[in-house]
C-alpha cells in the first residue's frame, strides 16, 4: 500500500488534492475526516522528542501519558465523530499495544505535573490536604492521588526501536482506514506542511502533496464566507503575520522532491491538465486509473472559489494591503 497525504495552512484548497485522487479507481480516499495524531501537540511528534532528545526521570513518561489520553480523545465518545467511527475499536487496540510496545515500567505514583491536570482546584485542594496531613503522619504528608489510581510510565527506549515501533503501528492504523484494500490509500492531514523529513522514519512510503494558496484568497475566504476564528482575520495587520509567519520555515526547509510536492489550489483550476500530470508524475499513479475525470474536481466549478476580490470589492483596501505585504506569495491570476 502506497501512501499520499496533503497538508495544509489552512483554508489553502487541500480539498483539491483529496478530490482529485477520489477519482481514481486504484485509490481509496479518507478524505472526511483530518487524521492528525502524528504532529498534533501530545501527538507521536512530540512523544518522539520526550523520549528519544529529552528523556529525564518525568519527560519519557509524562509524554507517554499525554499521548495515550489524547489518542482516548481522538477516538470520540457520544459527543465527538472520532476515530472510532471510522475504525470501530482498533485505533485504541492498536494505540494500547504501541504503548506498551514503548513503556518499560509502569507502576502506580504521581508526580506533579499530575495534579496541575487535574485543574487548578484539585491543585490547591491536594496541597492543602498534604499540608495538613503532615503534621499527623511520621511520612511527609498524604497526595489525594493516592486515592485515585494513577498509572507512571517509564521508558529509556533507543531511537531504532521507537521507529520500529511507531512505524508499525502507524501502518496497522492505515491499513484499517483502508476500506478497499486499494494500491493507494489518501489520508487528509497526516503530516503538517513544516518540518516533513522530521517524519519519514514513520513510513516506508509516502508521498506529501503541500497545498498552498493565495493570501488575498485566504483572507476573503474567511473574513466573509467561512468565519471559523481560526484565521484571524479581524484585521488585516495581523492576517499578514500571521499568514508570513507560519511559511516562514519555507526559507529554510529544503523540501525532498521525491517526497513532497508544492501545489498551489489556483494551478488546479488555471492549469489543470498540466497540474494533474505532474501530481500523477510525483506520485506514480497510472493515468489510466483516472477513471472518473472531474466528478470530485470540477475546475469549472471551483473556479468560484478563485479570486475573491472580484467578488467582494468593498475589501480592496485591506486587498491593497495584502498585495504589498505579501508580494512573494500573490498568485498570478489569468486577465
């Protein structure tokens, strides 16, 4: 099974790409739904640096921790569409044996970073109680936790050995997603669009298709249409920080073309023929697979969805704005 994943900044035509390989009969897309357990803050990233670039005595276990509660999050419950619905019970079977895959010891004690999350009340309520108690027991006091179980991991595993781990357990959990047992298998969001050789020891095989798109467009696209709160554009100042900050590390990340390709949303719509022929080319598919041509990309349609500013004029001057802040970023959009 041959990976492709595209990544994003947000709100820069991803879709596209997901899209596009849905319509290939040789492709199975899970492209409703963005499986970000690699890079998320606790995700496997993070797990990586805790315990292979800074173990110490609370890091390697704390870590493990955090990443086991935040996998029990990202599976769902009644309230939350999680991982579970796409994977019924084998994202945690396979999250709990990685685990302990990766764990060493685990034996029940505390710690206190384990009060600090529980909230701050607990925080105060068990200080207040250890107080107290100290001055009735020989033994400096007594935690509440102790009344809780609460499980400590341990682990001083070496870096081989956490691949191996990672990369098994990454590849059972895309091959569940798998639905069809295709050649292809497209997953929305795996890897972030910064930092992407940090992640290649998880794969045998990957292909990263980055999606970019015009600043103007961005902001259009949420000040007037999507209103998420997740771009801030309030103000048009802070839009262009914000946008030029989180592409900062493109001067000085070298991307590996083998592996990772650059696409801007426009080039699917202005150059569409020549843009899917290149993404083909990068990622090796069969043309001939491509048996539903524009059923999920239709350039004619979202050709809508290009060049706001025609559409909102009463913007042009935080448009005006944008074009001299962000000049190396403009895409250059047909007359």
């Amino acid at each position: 099974m041959k990976i492709i994943t595209c990544a994003s900044y947000i709100a820069t035509g991803s879709s596209a790409v997901t899209d596009f390989f849905s319509e290939f009969d040789n492709c199975y897309c899970a492209d409703d739904y963005e499986f970000r357990f690699i890079f998320d803050p606790n995700g496997i990233r993070d797990l990586e640096y805790k315990l292979i670039e800074m173990n110490d005595r609370h890091n390697s276990g704390y870590a493990i921790k955090k990443y086991f509660e935040y996998a029990k999050y990202l599976n769902g419950d009644l309230f939350i569409k999680g991982y579970k619905y796409y994977m019924g019970d084998a994202f945690m079977k396979y999250t709990k044996e990685y685990v302990n895959n990766i764990t060493e010891l685990k034996t029940d004690c505390w710690w206190l970073y384990d009060t600090i999350d529980k909230g701050k009340l607990f925080h105060y309520l068990n200080g207040a109680v250890h107080k107290l108690t100290s001055c009735f027991t020989k033994a400096y006091g007594t935690n509440l936790l102790k009344l809780f179980h609460t499980q400590s991991y341990y682990s001083a595993i070496d870096k081989e050995t956490f691949y191996k781990y990672t990369k098994e357990y990454i590849g059972k959990i895309l091959n569940c997603l798998n639905k069809n047992n295709s050649e292809y298998l497209m997953v929305d969001q795996l890897l972030p669009a910064s930092n992407i050789s940090s992640y290649m020891n998880y794969f045998d095989d990957i292909k990263v298709i980055v999606s970019e798109r015009d600043p103007r467009d961005v902001y259009l696209f949420e000040k007037v249409e999507l209103r998420s709160g997740i771009i801030p554009a309030k103000n048009v100042h802070d839009f262009c920080e914000w946008y030029r900050i989180i592409r900062e590390h493109r001067k000085r990340e070298v991307y590996d073309v083998e592996k990772v390709f650059l696409v801007h949303f426009e080039d699917w719509i202005y150059n569409y023929e020549e843009t899917g022929k290149k993404i083909m080319e990068f990622v090796g598919i069969d043309p001939k697979r491509h048996t539903a041509p524009k059923t999920h990309l239709n350039p004619e349609i979202s050709i809508k969805n290009t060049n706001l500013k025609v559409k909102y004029p009463q913007y042009k001057d935080d448009i005006k704005y944008i074009e001299e802040h962000l000049t190396e970023y403009l895409y250059d959009f047909p007359v």
